[in-house]
C-alpha cells in the first residue's frame, strides 16, 4: 500500500506540472525557447512503443490510464515536446519528485517518449 501512494503521488505531481509547465532551478541562458533547459532538447532516441508502453504502465498509468485523464489530467489532450517531458521525470516539480537515472535509466525514459509519441502526447 505504501509503494501504491508513493507512486500515485509522484504521478500526480508529474501531471499538474506538465500541465502548467513544469519550472527549471536553471538559468535563463540555459532556457530554450520553450521554457526546457537545453540539457533535455534533441529528438526521441527510442522507437521500442511495445516497452514504453509498458514503462509507462507501471510507473504514471494508475494516474493517467493510457495517457488519459484519471487522478491526474490528461497527457494526451495536449502534446509536450520531448525536452519538457524529460525535465518534468527528471527535475519534478510540485507534489511530483523526481525520478534519477538510477530509478528510470535513459532508455527506459526514451522508451517512453517513444509511446507517449505514438498516442500523440508528444511532438
């Protein structure tokens, strides 16, 4: 039960901060037009959808099934481009922490992308 809430609340807090944009600890110059720091620009580096369908499942699906609206709003009634998504899992913001490479390795993170891509959540 406690992993259950501990889960929920990061997708929670991962959902109202893509919503309302997120936020970055870096510096202006450091900012792409976008609001996402330049470390997280570049195109997705995984086409695995089937993995990060399932990455996805286990780690934000409880709050936004399939990408949809549920606990947290839905991710896929407005697309994020890439950057933001990457900042969002790995600097957090609000309720969500963040998640380290250590918890969700890159390709795991890219996989994801990958998904949220092909159900039209990021472009």
């Amino acid at each position: 039960m406690q992993m259950h809430w501990a889960k929920l609340c990061m997708c929670v807090g991962f959902v109202a901060a893509v919503g309302c944009g997120g936020g970055s600890s870096k510096p202006d110059s450091e900012e792409s037009s976008g609001g996402e720091s330049a470390e997280y620009e570049g195109p997705i580096a995984s086409t695995d959808v089937a993995h990060g369908k399932e990455v996805f499942s286990s780690f934000c699906d409880d709050c936004h099934p399939d990408g949809g609206e549920d606990v947290g709003p839905s991710l896929i009634e407005h697309a994020h481009t890439p950057a933001k998504i990457r900042q969002q899992i790995r600097e957090g913001s609000g309720k969500m922490r963040p998640f380290s490479a250590a918890r969700l390795n890159n390709q795991d993170m890219e996989a994801v992308l990958a998904w949220l891509a092909s159900v039209n959540a990021v472009k």
